[in-house]
C-alpha cells in the first residue's frame, strides 16, 4: 500500500510502505526457528564393530501341525527328540535360525510349549512365520 501526502506546497510525496515486508520476513524468521531444531537432531544408531560373521547360519523349520504334532525339517519328532535337537542347536558356535511354522487350527499350549523348549535349551535365533494368505 502506498500512501500519499500533500505538503503546502502541493506536491504529492510518495512513500513505500513497508508493513507488508516487515510481516514477510517475520514468517520467514519464524519458520526458520521452527525448522532448524528439526535439522540439528541427530539419530544415535548402535552398528556392530569387528568383522561380519564367518558361516551364514543354516534354516531349519520347526511345523507344529493343528494338532500339536511337531516336525523337525519335515521328520515328525517327539517332545524328547526336540528337546535333544533344539539341545544341539543351541551348542553350536553359529546357532541355526529356527523358523516355527504352526498351523492356524493349532492351540497356543501346543506353541507356547515349544518356544519353552527352545529357551530352556538355549536357542535364542528363533521367529514365527507367517503362511497364511488373506
């Protein structure tokens, strides 16, 4: 906006207004202040040190059937067997990761029991796999 005014001698003096300018760069400065912590924070992320693994670890699929029966690489074993499986499993220098796959009609008991198993032996490279399609 512009503005005007008249003097005694009738000429006509043109000044800027400068509001409009003031108000720009008071949101630039606050934006600015607002960003900048944002900019400044950092993310402290632990990475392993030392030299990567030596044997990438062997799979082995641990089927729980829907009705509580249990194989161990598709060989059906019994509750001792798996316990001296997952026993030997858990000896080894490079624990093999254990995929427990359960059947969607099996109870919890039956997957509870052997995830009991696998820590009282000392397995810890263990994880559920999800088969089922939606």
């Amino acid at each position: 906006m512009a503005m005007t005014t008249n003097t005694v001698d009738v000429e006509a003096i043109a000044e800027m207004n400068t509001t409009p300018l003031i108000d720009v760069m008071l949101v630039l400065l606050t934006l600015l202040i607002l960003t900048l912590p944002l900019q400044t924070n950092a993310v402290k992320i632990d990475l392993p040190h030392g030299q990567p693994p030596k044997a990438i670890p062997t799979v082995v699929t641990l089927r729980i059937d829907f009705d509580g029966t249990t194989s161990w690489n598709g060989v059906p074993v019994d509750r001792a067997t798996l316990d001296a499986d997952l026993a030997t499993a858990a000896r080894q220098d490079t624990q093999p990761d254990i995929h427990l796959v359960a059947d969607r009609l099996v109870k919890y008991d039956a997957v509870a029991r052997v995830l009991a198993d696998a820590a009282r032996a000392g397995a810890t490279h263990i994880g559920l796999v999800n088969t089922q399609t939606y």
